[in-house]
C-alpha cells in the first residue's frame, strides 16, 4: 500500500487519535508516521525540569538548582518527595489554573537567564499531523491527534474525542502499569466516540526486549476479549508503525464503504419516485438517487 502525498487531493478525511499514559511514545509514533522521524531526546511531558544560578550572600557563593515541575501537579510530588540532596531545596506549588503554568516557567527563565518567552505554550496543547495513503482506488487523508499525554485536565477530553472514527490506544511493553491503565482508557474512548471507532492496541517500545514487562500473550488476549484489533511497535526501529496506521485507516475505510453500500442496498431508504407518462408503450419510474456521504 503506496503513501500517497497530496495533502489537497483526498477522497476521505478520517480523524484518528491517539491515547495511552504520559512516557508511552505517542509523540514519537506519530512523527515517525508522519515524517518518518524519530527524536532520541523526547521528553515526556510529566518530566521535571531544573535549572540552576549562582548569586553572593555575604561572602558566600550560593548555588541555586531550582525545579520546575511544569505544571505536572497531578502526579503527587513526582521525583522530589525524597529528595536524596538534603541540601537542595526542592520547591513544589500545586498549580490551580493553566495560565499558571506559564507564569512559574517564564519566573524561572527570567531569574535564570534573563528572558521571557512570550509565545510560551501550555503544556496541555493538543497536537495533530496529517498523512494520506492509499486504499483500494482512493486516496484516505488522516489527521491525527495527539494529546501529548495531557490526559488529567478532563477539559480537553470531548473535544479531543469529537469526530473521530479511529484510535490508536498506546501502552509501553517495559511498563506494565501503562498496560494496565489501557482497560480505563478504553471506556473513555468508547464513552466519547461512536460505537462502530475502529480501535487498535499497540504496545509500543518492542526494542526494549531485555525491558519486557507485558508479554505480548497477555495483550493479545485483552485485545480479543476487547474486539480491538493489535500491534506490538518500536517507533526507535520503525517496526510496525506504518502497518499499524494503515491497518487502522483501512478498517475505518471498509467500515465507511460497508455502511455507504448498505445504504445503497437498502430500498427502504431510498425515496418513492413519480410515475411519469412520456409517450411510449411503457411507464418509466424516474426515482431520484441517493448520495451517500462519508464523514
């Protein structure tokens, strides 16, 4: 199946979106599917960044290593509640509101380096790429979504999920706790999305074999008790992440087909035509076709 590469010229647009724990690599699945690129220095999005600044006190040089956890608050005093440098001075806020975030970042960069980002994004920003392959004898567009595993501001979340007829639902095979939070990020999906959403469970990071935490036995089951369709990936190796992405806009495509042939086939749907009398031996029934469309 060749990618095809006008972003102008499609004949279906499909939304997909992809879900799983923060540290999973989603990032890193949709760049290398998308620009077949991989970036060895991914942060997670729940990291905790520092940054440190001498200054004199008296007559003492004091060094400051000053943390930033980024607005990460959901995750209860992640790295810092033991801190293993009784002398370093960890400090933690829990964040109340999102335009916060900002405000603690640019404190930081401006005591540390003198500067202000103006144009600095929260970190709750939901990200899409695009891609088009072909299926069959048409041209398939996907946009993808990715939600930079922003998943505890539940705002985000019916927005995120609106019109989207595929998903890729991410764990890590090195972390089997990622790979047991999949059962709740399914109800979450199928919560928001319409019954027929074409799902796929990819456990992600396959390279790490001397790391395996979830044999792939155990997800296969999940997946068929689910009736999701999977995938092991490593997105560092570009294992398998085209013919997941594929797979997936090619079911949503049979699905979409399916309901527009169905539709085509049903002659209760289709609207009662006028006989009209145009002069000849037989009557001729001129019944007005139905278009289906495909959303």
């Amino acid at each position: 199946m060749a990618a095809y590469r006008a972003d102008d010229d499609y004949d279906y647009l499909f939304k997909l979106v992809l879900i799983g724990d923060s540290g999973v690599g989603k990032s890193n699945l949709l760049s290398r599917f998308a620009k077949n690129e991989f970036n060895l220095e991914s942060k997670s999005t729940i990291g905790v960044e520092f940054a440190t600044r001498s200054i004199r006190v008296d007559d003492k040089i004091v060094k400051a290593q000053i943390w930033d956890t980024a607005g990460q608050e959901s995750h209860k005093h992640p790295q810092i509640s033991s801190p293993k440098h009784p002398l370093k001075v960890s400090c933690y806020c829990r964040i109340e509101k999102i335009s916060l975030v900002l405000e603690y970042r640019n404190l930081l960069s401006r005591f540390v380096k003198n500067e202000i980002n103006l144009e600095l994004k929260s970190t709750i920003s939901v990200e899409f790429a695009t891609r088009s392959i072909r299926v069959d004898d048409k041209i398939v567009k996907a946009q993808i979504w990715d939600t930079a595993g922003q998943e505890r501001y539940r705002a985000i979340t019916s927005a995120y999920y609106r019109g989207a007829v595929g998903a890729l639902l991410v764990y890590d095979t090195s972390r089997h706790v990622t790979f047991e939070n999949v059962e709740r990020w399914l109800k979450e999906l199928r919560d928001h999305t319409d019954a027929n959403i074409v799902i796929m469970l990819v456990g992600n990071k396959s390279d790490l074999r001397h790391l395996r935490a979830v044999p792939t036995e155990e997800a296969k089951t999940f997946a068929e008790k689910e009736n999701t369709y999977f995938m092991e990936t490593s997105a560092l190796e570009a294992l398998n992440v085209e013919t997941a992405f594929t797979e997936v806009l090619t079911q949503i495509y049979h699905v979409v087909s399916r309901k527009a042939l169905d539709a085509a086939n049903d002659a209760s749907a289709l609207p009662k035509g006028q006989t009209i009398n145009v002069g000849s031996k037989d009557d001729v029934s001129a019944v007005k076709k139905v278009g289906c469309c495909s959303a």
